[in-house]
C-alpha cells in the first residue's frame, strides 16, 4: 500500500488532478515571462537593476512593463506582461510575444478547422472558452474579424497567375462536405495539377451545391484565363460533367479514368471480408 508522505495537519505539495490544468498553465506563464525578461537582458547586456556601465554600455534602459495582456494557448489562456524598453533608436520586438498576438500559431490554425467542421460563427466563443479559460482573448468580433482575412488570403490565392505553371497531368474531383452555417452539403471542384519539374499543386478549389457541365467548366476557364496551359492529361472518375466539360475548354488534353476510384467502386460491391 503505498504511504502519503503528508504528515497530519501538513499541506501536500504534490498536485491534485483537478488542478492539473491550471498548474501547467501558470508553470507556463512563469517561463515565458522569465523569457520575455531574458530578451532584455541579452538586449541591454545588464541585468534588472544592474547598473548602466560608465561606457560602451548599451543606450536603452527598463521603462516597467505594458498592460497585461491574455494570449491563448492550447492549453489555455496565460496573462503576461511585456516589458518596455526606452532610449533606443528602434522599437523593442520581442521574438519570443509579438506587439499585437493574442494567440500561438496552433490555436489561429485550429479556428478555420473548426469552421470547417461546421461550427457556427455564434458557437465560437462558448466552445473555444470552453478549451481556452474564460480569460481567452476572443469574441464574435474577433471571430468576425479573422473570417474576413480567410476570406480575403482565399480570394487572393484563387486570382494568382498560373502562367509559369507547366502542368503536365491534372486529377479533377468533387469533394462534399458539410461546413459552416450551410444546411445542405457543398460541393468543392477541386483541381490539382502535377508539374513537369515532379512537383504537385492546388490549383483550384471551388464552392458550389453541385457538380454540373457548366460549374466545372467555369472552374476550367478560370485556369486557362490565369495563364494555365492545357494539360497532356486529365484524371477523374466517372462523372460526365467533367469530361464534358475538358472536352469544352481543353479539347486536345487526353482522358483517362482514375484507377484509385475504379479500385474503390468494385471494393465496394465485395463484402467486407473480401475487402483486403
């Protein structure tokens, strides 16, 4: 049996369970902090409250700290407060908590994931509270607010020029999924291209509720009309709208019928015993 090492009316350092989650979160603070202080330390050459040498000394000193400020982490929401630098002749970065980040990388990359996945905009915040503290540095707004430049990086990314692409094979397929506010399922024509240099590319991924002659010679026209050269081969299951509409814009493209989809078809007509 194993003994507990607190004495009777003692205090046990160890760490419950139930507080688990929030001694990660302050151990994680404390680095952190004691990093951003290190920053300026390596920036000034001097430690807090060291004095400023008689020469060759560095021309900045501490001026106290900013505002607290809530950054979100995957393991929840951390209060830190940046240290302010004065007398230099350009403005203290921290590499380590940038002037205006309110999360890490990994949480900005998990909110389109979960828009994706469906989750309404008026859902973000009860959810993301939820995983992050109710400290978490986030709100409608804010949801809003990052929306729009998803929506403005896609849009710019769909208009790029595609002239100095030599596309040699294209795979072309229609993707369903469910995201966002949408009741019914939307159709994503995604077309991606394989180089003549080896390499492989997405060039277009486009919304729509189906797949039609006339909704995958759109997406078909656009390429052509960024500078896409007609590719030596285009792959795709068996939907006609496509081929329809390969034959339309790119007539001279060759045509074969993707063997990964062929393959699944006929698996899926065996019982699953069969299916090795």
């Amino acid at each position: 049996m194993r003994k507990d090492t607190a004495g009777p009316g003692t205090k046990s350092t160890t760490p419950l369970w139930e507080s688990l989650e929030g001694l990660v979160r302050e151990k994680a603070q404390e680095m952190i902090q004691q990093i951003l202080e290190e920053e300026v330390t390596e920036l000034l050459g001097r430690e807090k409250s060291e004095r400023k040498a008689a020469v060759d000394s560095s021309p900045g000193y501490r001026n106290g700290y900013g505002k607290p400020r809530r950054l979100g982490l995957s393991s929840g929401t951390i209060t830190l407060r940046r240290p302010r630098v004065r007398g230099l002749e350009e403005r203290f970065e921290s590499r380590v908590l940038p002037l205006f980040a309110r999360r890490t990388k990994e949480i900005g990359e998990l909110l389109p994931q979960l828009y994706l996945h469906g989750l309404a905009e008026g859902d973000f915040e009860l959810a993301l509270r939820g995983l992050l503290g109710e400290g978490a540095p986030l709100s409608k707004s804010s949801i809003r607010r990052l929306r729009a430049v998803w929506t403005t990086e896609f849009d710019a990314w769909s208009k790029r020029s595609l002239t100095d692409r030599e596309v040699v094979y294209i795979w072309a397929d229609g993707i369903y999924v469910k995201a966002g506010l949408e009741r019914d399922k939307a159709a994503l024509l995604v077309v991606i291209g394989a180089m003549s240099d080896g390499t492989k590319e997405v060039l277009a991924v486009v919304s729509g509720y189906r797949e039609s002659t006339e909704s995958w010679a759109g997406v078909f026209r656009d390429l052509k009309a960024r500078g896409l050269k007609a590719p030596r081969l285009l792959m795709a299951d068996g939907n006609a709208a496509i081929w329809g509409a390969a034959r339309e814009v790119w007539p001279e493209a060759e045509e074969q019928r993707c063997w990964n989809h062929k393959l699944r078809n006929v698996l899926d007509r065996l019982p699953k015993r069969e299916q090795v």
